[in-house]
C-alpha cells in the first residue's frame, strides 16, 4: 500500500511530457561563408569553405577545406568574393545550396598594358 502512494506521489511530481509530433520541430538553418572559386556555370558557383579545428587525438589545429556547388539565379558573383550560402532542397544531382548573399566582393583586377618596340600600347 505505501509503495503504491509513493508511486502515485512521484508521478504527480514528475509529470511527462507529451513527445511533440514530427511535424512540429524547429527547422535549423544551416549557413555557412566560404570564398567563390569557380563562376564557369551558368547560374551555379563553386565555392570554397573552410574549417578549422583541432584534431581530437593529435591536438593539433587542422585545416579542412570543401567545395560546394552553389545556386546562383543572377549570375552576380565573380571569383575571389566572400559569400554566404544555405542549405536548400536538392536543385540538382551535386547542387543543395543556394547563395544568400555577397559579404565582400574581390578586388578588380588592374590590366596589364604592354609597349612594343614601336611605342604602341596594347592591352
């Protein structure tokens, strides 16, 4: 009998909690910034991420890069940018993210303007 009050008291304090269904649990969004290093495609970017950590066992800082393919619907990055991207539903077989924005754009390259033996400039 005194184990059946007891048993009855400690549901009482510690009451359960419903499980949530599938379909309620909060969506996260994975971001990440990398460097574009590739623009060959039209509408898709290959963009540069990396990661640096420390190795668990060698407790050395360990350098990781990966390259995503990367939707880009109006063509506005060029290589060198700084940009943010997210992951998305699948676009194409190697394509599940998608650009979020441009951080920094690279600098412009300056051309080279050469002088032949004539002292004419071409570019």
């Amino acid at each position: 009998m005194e184990k059946e009050n007891q048993n009855q008291n400690q549901s009482l304090q510690h009451p359960q909690q419903a499980p949530q269904p599938p379909g309620k649990r909060k969506k996260v969004e994975q971001v990440l910034f990398g460097e574009v290093v590739s623009t060959k495609a039209n509408k898709t970017i290959a963009v540069s991420v990396e990661r640096i950590f420390q190795h668990p066992a060698y407790k050395k800082i360990v350098r990781k890069k990966k390259r995503y393919l990367v939707h880009d619907e109006h063509n506005r990055c060029k290589p060198g940018d700084t940009v943010r991207i997210i992951l998305v539903r699948p676009i194409s077989k190697r394509k599940h993210w998608m650009l979020l924005d441009v951080v920094s754009s690279a600098p412009e390259k300056e051309k080279e303007i050469e002088i032949n033996d004539n002292n004419e400039v071409t570019p």
